[in-house]
C-alpha cells in the first residue's frame, strides 16, 4: 500500500500531486498545517498527525483518525515516519516538506534515509524538483526534466555515471565535494551506479 504525507511548507498546487499520485488509492496523512491544504480542497484525510497548533478548522480532527504529539523530542514528520514504517507502506510521497525552513528541509531530507533503511520507496516532491534515493544501480528517463544532481549521503560514496552530459566511472566523492551538482541528460534514459545510498534531485 502507498501512502502521502502533506507538510506545511510551502505548497501552491495540487495540479503537482495529480502526476505522480492518485489521491482516491493512498492512504492519506495531513501533518499539522498541511490538513489546511487537504480540507481546502476537499481532499480526503485518513490521518492527522501533529500537536495541532497551525490547523486552521480544529474541528475537523476529532473527525479523522488523529495522533496528538506529546513528545517534542519527535518531529511531527518524523512521527509520520516512523507510522508509515510500522504499517509497512510500500512508497511513500511526500509534499509540502520544502520552503523558506532550509532547516526543516534539512531534517526532512534526513527522514527520507529512514524510509530507505526501512525499504520503503520515497520521494520527496515540489513544483522545482522530485528527490529521491536509491543505491546499487538504477535507471533514471529525462521525462520533463532539466538536471539532475547526486548528493552522497556516507563517505566514500563511489559513483559511475552513463548516458549524461557528464560521466563518471566509479568515481569517488568525499560529502563535500560538488561534483555530482547540475548534470544533463546526453541521452534520453541515464544509467547511474552507486555503492551506498544517494539522493537524487530530479530538476524541473
């Protein structure tokens, strides 16, 4: 089963979400703020995740299966993850998790490894690009994509490259190297290789 999680970052349209999901077939998580987009455009909520504090229509929460956040040691996404991990969704597709809070975009890229070491597929997604992660190899179709770039997740990451602008064969990246910023494709599918896990920014 897959699921969707709506943060409260910025969001502007749900023409975005229609791509890539189908609201009527997942299960849908409104994390705080986010419900405000959800129940504005008469999307359907399964479950409310938050200590509620930035939900315009508090009525609405006693409607809809709903865990309150007592423990603020806990982000209210990361307690959506660790949900999404212990009813074991297959993917996961996050929206509303980027914005003016690099900080909490930040922690949120961090989450999405989570997913990963729990073998759940993840993608992060906004109007400027699609993140993901991946290891081992994988191939990635131009689509409607401009650039894509790699951004090593461990030390020692060994990356090849095929099929793009700029290729790699088992290059080494340190987690301060630029490198792997802004590559095109040369060719319409690109074939990347990684020995540790990644993240990828698909880029609009």
């Amino acid at each position: 089963m897959e699921a969707v999680i709506f943060g409260n970052g910025e969001f502007k349209t749900f023409d975005i979400v229609r791509k890539f999901v189908d609201l009527n077939d997942v299960f849908t998580i409104g994390v705080d703020g986010g419900c405000n987009y959800l129940i504005e455009n008469n999307i359907k909520i399964d479950l409310v995740i938050g200590d509620f504090d930035s939900i315009k229509y508090k009525n609405f929460i006693d409607k809809v299966l709903n865990i309150k956040k007592i423990d603020m040691d806990y982000s209210d996404l990361e307690i959506a993850t660790n949900y999404c991990i212990d009813k074991k969704f297959s993917k996961v597709y996050l929206f509303g998790c980027t914005g003016k809070r690099s900080d909490h975009f930040l922690f949120n890229l961090r989450l999405m490894n989570k997913f990963f070491q729990n073998n759940i597929e993840v993608s992060m997604i906004d109007e400027f690009n699609v993140i993901t992660t991946f290891d081992g190899e994988r191939v990635f179709e131009k689509d409607n994509f401009e650039f894509f770039s790699l951004v090593p997740i461990y030390e020692n990451t060994v990356v090849s490259i095929s099929g793009a602008e700029y290729e790699l064969n088992n290059k080494e990246l340190d987690m301060i190297s630029a490198l792997t910023l802004s590559n095109k494709w040369k060719k319409e599918k690109v074939n990347i290789r990684v020995n540790k896990p990644v993240f990828i920014y698909l880029v609009f």
